[in-house]
C-alpha cells in the first residue's frame, strides 16, 4: 500500500524553501512513498521531485484562477494563472490531467473557491481534498469528507507542506497504480488519515515569502 501525501510545496512556490532532496529525505523519515508536487502557478519544482525521488510522484499545480485555488494533477506543462475556473480546467483536461479542489470550506483563507463557485464547476472536478493538514477547524474538513461522499468525488488528503516537519501530517493510504486513471481507481479505494499541523507554521510561511522577497532565501 501506498501513502500518499497529495499536496506539498517545494522552492517553486513563493512561500515554501524546501529543495526536492529536503523533501525526499523528509518523505523517507516518516514513511511516506507517494507524492503530489502542487506548487503556486508552476511545476518546475515537481519535475524536480519526480526527478530525483525514488517512488512515485505526481505532477501538479495549485493554479490561482479567478475565483481561487484549483489544482490539476498529472500535467505535462503548466497552466496559467488568472483564467476563469472553467477555462483553467479545460486547459488541465487538455493535458489529460485531473482537477481537485483543495481545502473547499476553508474560511480563513482568501484561496479558497467560495460556494456558488464551487456549485458551479463541480461536474467538472474528480477529487475533493477531504483533509488538508493546515486547516485549523475541524468542521471545515468535516464539510469537504461529506462533500465528496455525496457528490460521489474521489477523496484526498494533503499536508500541504511548506516545511519538511509537516510532510505526512495528511495522506492516503491507497493501493499502487500505473497511470492516471489507475491513481483515480485507487484513490477511490484509499483511506483518508492525518492530523492537523500547528498554526504556528503559517508563521514559517510568512517568513519564507518575506526571505524570498528580500533576496535572502
């Protein structure tokens, strides 16, 4: 069986430092052997991970549309920012990638796409993000599990990791796979498992994205 932490960051982001060998290292600490690479508007960094790592990793993207975060999985190439939900998911399906929205009733955060949105797009999603280990209130998580359960959508789970200490905070365990729809078919077989991460690491974050600012990181 697979654990598969499917929403990690890496120095492609502009909030995160983590190099690929940080990670990988990171990832053999806590047993985690599956990865989806979702940095901000790139998959420079993923390619990187899937370079270097010695188990299976997906190419990702948390792609900033107009009406917040999307995130496409198995990409060849990246998608651009600032498109409308819609056509930043045709350009993901044009690749014959998978969309799944994170961290959907997460209140806190300004990423997050909002209800009607939401409502609207998805038919067109295939995984919902039933835990992401930065979510600070139980209930949001909670709302996402019933969300996917009753839509019928895949449900995933990420750490959504800045830092190597909070890598396997969330996971799937799920069977092996080849391909795509070989990952969908065990992601739908897979259990949800993790715990939250302190908010204290939003911190790190802020710092990381000031560091990279001021051309110190």
């Amino acid at each position: 069986m697979l654990r598969a932490d499917l929403h990690i960051h890496t120095y492609s982001s502009p909030d995160c430092l983590m190099t690929a060998q940080e990670i990988i290292a990171a990832c053999r600490k806590v047993g985690i052997n599956c990865l989806a690479v979702t940095d901000h508007n790139s998959i420079g960094g993923a390619l990187e991970v899937e370079r270097l790592a010695p188990f299976p990793v997906i190419v990702g993207e948390e792609i900033r549309t107009t009406e917040g975060e999307i995130i496409g999985l198995f990409l060849e190439k990246p998608v651009s920012r600032g498109l409308s939900p819609e056509e930043s998911i045709a350009r993901i399906r044009d690749q014959g990638g998978l969309v799944l929205v994170p961290h959907p009733f997460d209140r806190l955060r300004r990423s997050t796409i909002r209800g009607q949105t939401l409502h609207r797009i998805l038919p067109l999603v295939d995984i919902i993000e039933a835990f992401n280990a930065r979510i600070m209130l139980p209930t949001y998580s909670a709302r996402a599990r019933t969300l996917a359960a009753r839509s019928g959508k895949a449900a995933s789970a990420g750490s959504d990791a800045h830092t190597a200490g909070e890598i396997g905070h969330g996971y799937v365990e799920m069977p092996e796979f080849t391909d795509r729809d070989g990952f969908l078919a065990s992601l739908a077989q897979g259990k949800v498992l993790g715990r939250p991460t302190s908010p204290l690491v939003h911190f790190s974050t802020t710092w990381n994205k000031w560091k990279k600012k001021k051309g110190l990181g």
